[in-house]
C-alpha cells in the first residue's frame, strides 16, 4: 500500500485509545528494532489493533512514525520561569542533554528522530514537532522582553533554536560527546545573542 498519505486517526472514545495504543507500540518497536526493523505486522501485534486498521488510518510505517511525533508535539511542556533568561534556558537545555543522554528514556526519542528522517512524511510531522516545541518555549524569551531583559521585536522561538540547536548538531550530525557543561554554555550563548539583540524580527518594508 503506498505511504504517501498522511496519518488520519480520529479524536475522541475509542478512536483515541486505539491511537495511544497504536502510539506507544509504535514508539516500543522503533526503540527496539529501529526504522529498519518497523513493521505494520509487529505494532499491529504489540498494539492489539489489526494491521488492516492500521493501513487504513495510518497508511503504513512512515505513517504510524509520523503521527507518533505529532502525538509527542501535542504533549504539555512546563517550562522554567527564573525570572531570568539564561537561567530558563540552562533549564530547557539541561532537560534536552537529561532525556536523550539517559539509558533508559534517551534511545526513544533517538530512535523516532532517526527514523521520521526516513519518509517525506516522517520529516514533515518533525519540522512540525520542532515548530511546536519552539513556539512553547518562546514563552521564557516572551517573559524576558516583559522584564526588560531582550528588546522589543525579540523572536523567542530562534532564540530557543539557537540554545538547543548545538545540542541536537552532535546527537544528530558529529556524534561528538554531549555533557551538560556543554548544554550550559549553549543556553548562556543563546542568551548573551538574544540580549544583544541578534534575534529582533527585523521590520518589513
């Protein structure tokens, strides 16, 4: 069956708890066999819905990848509020190095990334889950422009790419080591760029 189509599971009842079923054993059979060991056949075994279900709402495996991380996007994301900048992004940094360097939740989210590079679909629901992170999280710049801290016009959302972005380069690009030193000193260069102005929405013409 061909997997161009995008995932349509509906909210609500049943249709919901099919869903997270369908989610978590997706996220399960990922984390354990990779994109390359995803089959339609082993979540519709772990998840209990019948593989013809399966191909019908999510069309495939790049379709089930893809609405696994539109259903993480739609999960609530507290966010520090320090009252001061560098410091909410030390926390937003800090939890990035904690989820993918742990042994236990860190291979999840690896292994999803990984595989929704995979399909046009898959990279397509990934920019969304960045986007939607991004927009949350500009909150903690939003606050700081409210403070005085960063100047009017700033862009919270790049201001939070360019925090978190060195993270992902070496889990995702070089594979260099990750410590949280290093999530620090991303989150204070973030910082430093924000206050002096780098991130202002420049003005249209």
């Amino acid at each position: 069956m061909s997997e161009s189509r995008t995932p349509t599971p509906r909210p609500g009842g049943r249709s919901a708890r099919v869903r997270a079923d369908v989610v978590a054993a997706t996220l399960a059979e990922v984390t354990e066999k990779a994109y390359e060991g995803l089959t339609v056949e082993a979540v519709a075994a772990r998840s209990g819905v019948h593989k013809a279900t399966l191909y019908r709402r999510w069309g495939g495996v790049n379709g089930l990848v893809a609405d696994a991380l539109t259903a993480s996007a739609d999960q609530p994301w507290p966010l520090p509020d320090t009252g001061d900048l560098a410091a909410d992004l030390r926390e937003i940094t800090r939890e990035v190095y904690a989820v993918f360097t742990d042994p236990e939740l860190g291979p999840t989210p690896t292994a999803l990334i990984a595989a929704a590079q995979r399909s046009d679909i898959g990279a397509t629901a990934l920019r969304v889950f960045f986007t939607a992170r991004h927009r949350q999280a500009a909150t903690v710049a939003a606050r700081a422009v409210e403070r005085g801290e960063l100047p009017e016009g700033t862009d919270g959302a790049e201001v939070v790419r360019a925090a978190t972005a060195p993270l992902y380069y070496r889990l995702f690009v070089t594979g260099e080591p990750l410590d949280a030193r290093t999530a620090e000193q991303a989150a204070d260069a973030a910082a430093l760029a924000a206050r002096a102005g780098l991130f202002i929405t420049p003005a249209e013409d």
